[in-house]
C-alpha cells in the first residue's frame, strides 16, 4: 500500500472510543488506514489514539456535520463502519415503549441515516465500502433480547436490499454480524427491571444472568478487528459474515435446517426455560 496521503484509504466508524470500535478503529489505523472514530463527547477521550469527531447516530444534525467534517479533513470517505450500537434486555410485555424506541433509534434509523449522508459522496467517486456491524443475535428471535434481535435483524435485511440496489455505482455493503465478545455492553444496555410478582420474574432473571456471564466470557474483540480488516482487503465482499465462537455461528446453520419447533426447543434447553 503507498504511504501518501492522497492513496490512503480513510475509514470512518461510529462508537469508536470503546469496545469493538475502538479495537476495530486502532488496529485499522495501524495498517496505515487514516481513521476517524465517532463519539458523542469526544471531549472525554483526549487521550485517544484515533481522531473522534462529535455524533449521535440519533441526531440527523450530528451526522450532517461528522461526514461534513471528514471530507472537509480527508476529502473523502472510503470505507464507512456502523458500529454504534445499544443493548437492550426484558421482556418484550414490559419493556417500555420509548426504550423500544431508542434501541431501533440507535440500531437501525442511525446507521441507515449515516448511509444516506455518505452515498452520494461515494456515488460520486465511484467507489466505497460499507460495513454494518450487526449481529448473530440479529438471525433468531432470543429470548428476553427479542428487541435486540429485530433491530439487528432489520439492518441484516435492509443491507440485502441496499447492495442490489447499489450495484451500478461501485459501491459495496456488507455485515459483519459478532457472536459474544467481552466489551463494556452489558454495562451499558437497557435492562428492563426485574419486576417482583411479575410473571416473567424467574425466567427474565436468570436468563439476565446468563447472558452476562456470556458477554463476559466473550471473545477478544481483536477477532472482530482482524475480520474487519479481511474484509475490507477482500475485492467483492459477500452480504454477510459472522465472526465468534463456533457455537454460535453454527446456531444460524442450524436454524435453516432444523424445523422450526425443534430450534426453539434448542434455544430453550440453551436459555433453561
């Protein structure tokens, strides 16, 4: 790869001061990639080694003016990576209806709000890559995390669509759909309160429990980084990958072949429901 500036691939990520992206952005800017992470107070991270710029995925405004600002630096955009995100736990019955909200706020209306400000940039030069960050989650409805699922889902099915959509101008999209990998998430996610007397009491609890235990025993996000970085190097990317334990992975598998009631038996025996 040439060294100058002009021949440098510039890569912006959203939600890149911790966690994957954080991972992600570092390790790209290292293979010589000019990279740009996203944060809401990138004021709080002055001792990042990526260059943050101010965005809320949530706030049209905010998007506008990060893609106004990295072309304004770098004059272009190569490579975009959804990867701003939020979890979301509970019941389906007593999760609130404005944390619904947010969660498909984040997950799915931002980033499909940063690939309608970037397309016409990168229509324009006939060249660019996008990746959405989703998830394994995104493949099956899982319980107390089927809010989750349907706003990784949707942008699994919605990148489907964009890349025929795209074909004619050069412009590639793709997911990346991560299994558990040990970042801050869970610590970070909606938990819809485990309510006393509630019906859901027992189960929502102990399956909370597990998926922490999960999330903390996940994979180094270095994996996701390095499966990035593959990506972006191969010349046709295909519409999806998924990076994890074989477990999981294999889990997707085998929802295409397995009859519908004998995969939820499986989920259920997983969960112990």
């Amino acid at each position: 790869m040439k060294t100058d500036a002009l021949s440098k691939k510039v890569v912006l990520i959203t939600g890149g001061s911790s966690g994957i992206g954080k991972s992600i952005a570092e390790y790209l800017q290292n293979k010589d990639f000019i990279v740009y992470g996203t944060s809401r107070n990138p004021h709080k991270f002055s001792n990042a080694e990526v260059p943050l710029v101010a965005l809320d995925v949530t706030k049209k405004e905010t998007v506008v003016a990060a893609v106004k600002e990295v072309i304004g630096k770098s004059g272009k955009i190569d490579i975009l990576i959804n990867n701003a995100g939020v979890g979301i736990t509970g019941p389906i019955e007593e999760t609130p209806d404005e944390e619904i909200k947010k969660a498909f706020d984040t997950n799915y209306f931002g980033p499909l709000s940063l690939i309608k400000e970037v397309l016409p940039h990168m229509r324009q030069q006939r060249s660019g890559l996008i990746i959405n960050i989703t998830s394994i989650a995104g493949y099956m409805g899982l319980p107390y995390r089927g809010i989750y699922s349907a706003t990784k889902g949707a942008l699994e099915l919605t990148t489907e669509a964009f890349r025929m959509e795209l074909k004619d101008f050069n412009v590639q999209m793709t997911n990346v759909a991560p299994g558990d990998f040990a970042t801050n998430i869970a610590a970070g996610r909606y938990h819809a309160p485990v309510q006393k007397g509630s019906p859901y009491e027992v189960p929502y609890g102990n399956t909370l429990r597990l998926m922490n235990k999960h999330v903390d025993a996940g994979e180094d996000p270095q994996l996701m980084a390095k499966a990035i970085y593959n990506v972006i190097q191969t010349e046709n990317p295909r519409g999806h990958y998924k990076v994890g334990e074989v477990v999981q992975k294999l889990s997707i598998g085998l929802k295409r072949i397995l009859p519908d009631k004998v995969y939820e038996k499986m989920l259920l025996k997983f969960y112990k429901l």
